[in-house]
C-alpha cells in the first residue's frame, strides 16, 4: 500500500502540517540567553528546508509526468457508470484490509516519524574563538590579505575592522587586478558563511537575486557607485603609453626619445623599427586616422589581422570584469548592512584589546569561558529570581539588602561613552577610567584627566576643555607684554611700546 501514489500524497501533506506546526510551536517558545536563540534559529531553519523539499516532490506528484496518478485514479475511484463508483470504492478498502491483516507490521513508514526529535537537537554550528559564538567577525585573515597587497595600505587590525567595506577608497585602477577580485571573492564567502551561521532565517539568495537585477539597471545607466561610465573612460585615456591629444606637431613627440616611442608604438601593434623621426611620424598618424583603418605596412609582422579582434575582444574582457567586480562590491556592502552591528562590535572589541594588558585579556578569556560553561550547563535549570537581580560569584542571585547597599537599581548614563548604561555608583565612578570612557575623550579630542571626572555630557566636556585653554593661555608669557626695555633717561616701557616709539623716532 505504501507504493500507491494517493497514499504518498496524502503522506506529504501530513508531512507539510506537522512541520508548519513545530515551526510555530518553536517560535512560540520564548529563548533563555543568546545561545538558545541562535540554536532555535537553526531549527527552524532546518524545519523550512524539510518544507520545502517535501513541496517539491508534491510538485512532481502533481505534474504526473509519467501519468502514474492519473492511471490510478481512473482505475480505482472513477467509473463511467455512476452505479459502479461505491462498488469499487469497498472492493478496493476490502483489498487493503486483506493487505494488513495478512502484515500487520507493514505500514507506511513516514520521513516524519522523528520530527519531535527536531525540536530537542542541538545543531552543530561552529565558530572561531574570535567569533565569540557570532558576537564578533574574525577578520584577520582578511586583514593579512590586505596590508600584504598592491591595493592595500597598513593599518592596525581595529581601523580595518571598521573600514574593510569602503572599497570607494581603492583606485580604480587597483581593481582590476586578479588580487583584488580574489580578496573580494574571500570577504563575499566569509561574510555569507558567518550570516547563515548567525542568521539562518535570512533569505541570502532572494537578496542576492534583487540585488543583481538592480545591479543590471544601474551598470546600463553608468550609476554604479565608483564604476560611473566617465571614470571608466578617464581610466582608459590614462592607461595608454602616451596621449596624443596633448602633443600637435610630429616635434613635440620627437622631444619624448627613441625608448618612449617605441613603446608606444609596440603597444598598439605598429612596427618600432627606425629613427626618432620616422617613430614620431608612424604613431602620429593614429591622432587623425583609427587603429582599424591604418595602412597595413604600418604594422608590425602578423600583427594587423588581429588588431581590430583583439581591441574588440580586449575591451570586451575588460568590460566584463570590471563589471563583475562591481556586482562583488555591491554584495558585499549589502552584507555589511545586514552585519552592521556586528561590524561595529568587533571595531569596539578590537579598541578595547588594544587598551588590555595581558593579564586583563586572560582574565576576560576565563570569564567568558566560564559564562559560556554555565549558560549550557544551566539551560535545563530555570532560577526563580522576579527582581532580575544580578548574579553573585555563586551563580544565584545576590541578595537583596545588597543590591540597594550598593545602589544597583540605578542606572547612570554616558553620553561620551555613546550613552551606555552604568549601574550602580560604584560601576560608574570607576568607568571614568575604562577603555570605553577613554575612548570617547580621546574621540573628543579632550585629555581624560581628574578635571573631567563626573561629567558625562559632551557639550559639557567641550565647554571646560576651552575654559581650561583660556586659563592656561592667560598664564603663558607674552614677551610683547611683559618683556621691559629702558631708554637712555631710564623710562621703562614693554617691548610693544617701545618697538612703536622706537619706529616713530621718538627714542
């Protein structure tokens, strides 16, 4: 019974229900930290694409290529004689409960039988240690691969973090090259690796596909960012040896000597052969007559068959890579839109490492280790703790008389530290000395000292750095003030006034 194609359908379609229902009833379920967030993500994730394999073979059932259900519809449940449908509707259930009493094990075994079990797996996601389970990108790969190329420029690893997406930077003239298409096809495959990773819900091929055919209108229009059609024809004047729009007479380029000529002359095919006068002559015809129609003693030997297929093909070639290219960049900056506040995140880790001892980075390695041991550990043990109170050293929730001793239910916020939240008095006079506070005044441009401590907004912080500036310039020596000089009787005069009574003639 199981081969009968009514039965597999049906089979499928009970397959689609259950799997609808898990879906729901997963999302229903509200995650207890990150972790379980992400692994619920996956589960789904996997969920939608049994959905839509099952859809699929639906699909071909449906189409009947091979006229398989058609055959057995008309055979078991149709009948020209309407008097005869009932009767072979109770033949054919007798058939199949002869079938099963005579195998009572036999049954049709359903790809859905361990699809509860869906819901209790554990997903096999894996990440790097700098990824800190999706909290942050591990780029130094990508950061090698760029200070060590012709298009790259040195730079520290958190600067990277932050700019590795503003490929607008890079001369054009850099992008062409195999190097930089293949560190763009790296970035394009990390970056799509860490948001199925991350995001498994996201659609990334449905995003690609829109954002190819937006590509395609815009490269017809010339309105690609960094890829404008009159930057591309700029390009293509600058790539040649030598410009002929600025030189009029056959002398000017004469002056260039013999070596520059016949380069030029070698890099469009003409013969090179000859004086400086007669090479200044041979490339000076190409000013008024195209490199197609030239006189086919000009040319070097075999070389005028293939000018006009190579400049076509050339051009062709270039053309298209350039345009590939700038798909990749497109994709890429949409990633980063999509990953923006994991960009971010890892811009402030990498400035926050740089301001770590080594003692304080092993220590925050220990504890987040032990975090990640004790979110796993814990995810089957729900604390009751209606306060939200934070955890002590033991796991538990701290007591509640020290809690209000220490003020934790107050919160206190940092506009210089991009309005992050401190609470407890404790936690936010000590901040005024963390990574995070010194960053933003060194943003500022304003010294972290013991003059700014308490103060949190930057308009504050603005107005006493100028105050001390007037102060401190009010007490700097001005010798046109205070430098004295004494004329012949003995008057004493700042050199201002006596520079003045001297240009008068009256000392």
């Amino acid at each position: 019974m199981a081969s009968t194609v009514l039965e597999a359908t049906r089979a499928k379609h009970e397959d689609l229900e259950r799997l609808e229902r898990l879906a729901v009833k997963e999302l229903q379920r509200e995650p207890a930290n990150a972790r379980d967030r992400l692994y619920q993500s996956h589960r789904v994730r996997h969920m939608l694409d049994l959905v839509i394999s099952t859809s699929d073979k639906l699909v071909e059932i449906y189409e009947d290529k091979d006229n398989a259900r058609k055959d057995e519809i008309s055979n078991h449940l149709s009948s020209p004689v309407q008097a005869e449908i009932f009767p072979k509707f109770y033949d054919r259930l007798k058939e199949i409960r002869d079938y099963h009493r005579r195998n009572p094990s036999a049954r049709f075994v359903s790809a859905t039988d361990d699809f509860e079990e869906l819901l209790k797996d554990e997903p096999a996601i894996e990440f790097t240690g700098e990824e800190a389970f999706g909290r942050y990108l591990d780029l130094h790969e990508l950061y090698n691969e760029f200070i060590n190329s012709k298009f790259g420029t040195p730079m520290e690893y958190s600067a990277y973090a932050g700019t590795f997406s503003h490929v607008e930077k890079i001369a054009q003239s850099l992008k062409t090259s195999r190097q930089y298409r293949e560190y763009l096809e790296h970035i394009l495959e990390y970056l799509t690796s860490f948001l199925y990773r991350t995001e498994p819900l996201q659609d990334i091929e449905k995003i690609f596909a829109k954002l190819e055919s937006d590509f395609e209108e815009q490269w017809a229009s010339g309105k690609v960012p960094g890829w404008e059609k009159k930057d591309a024809e700029k390009e293509s004047a600058q790539e040649s040896v030598i410009d002929l729009d600025y030189y009029t007479t056959v002398e000017e380029l004469v002056e260039l000597g013999p070596e520059k000529l016949k380069e030029a002359l070698a890099a469009r095919g003409l013969k090179s052969g000859g004086t400086a006068q007669q090479r200044a002559e041979r490339l000076f015809l190409l000013k008024h007559t195209p490199l197609e129609q030239l006189d086919c003693k000009h040319f070097a030997k075999g070389a005028h068959s293939s000018v006009s297929n190579a400049t076509s093909n050339g051009n062709n070639f270039k053309d298209n890579l350039k345009k590939e290219i700038a798909l990749m960049e497109v994709k890429m900056m949409r990633l980063c839109e999509l990953l923006d506040e994991v960009i971010v995140r890892t811009k402030e880790n990498a400035e926050k490492k740089l301001t770590l001892t080594y003692e304080e980075m092993e220590a925050e390695r220990e504890e987040e280790e032990v975090q990640a041991d004790s979110e796993s550990d814990d995810e089957d043990q729900q604390i009751y703790n209606p306060l939200k109170l934070p955890m002590g050293w033991d796991g538990k929730p701290i007591p509640y008389w020290l809690y209000k001793l220490h003020g934790l239910g107050q919160e206190f916020k940092c506009e210089i530290c991009g309005n992050h939240s401190y609470w407890g008095r404790r936690a936010y006079e000590r901040h005024f000395k963390e990574w995070r506070h010194q960053h933003g005044m060194r943003c500022l441009g304003i010294p972290n000292t013991k003059n700014f401590n308490e103060i949190t907004s930057i308009q504050e912080a603005k107005e006493l750095w100028e105050k001390i500036q007037q102060r401190q310039g009010l007490n700097k020596w001005r010798p046109d003030l205070e430098e004295e000089y004494e004329d012949q009787e003995g008057n004493i005069y700042n050199k201002k006034t006596y520079t003045d009574l001297q240009r008068q003639g009256l000392i």
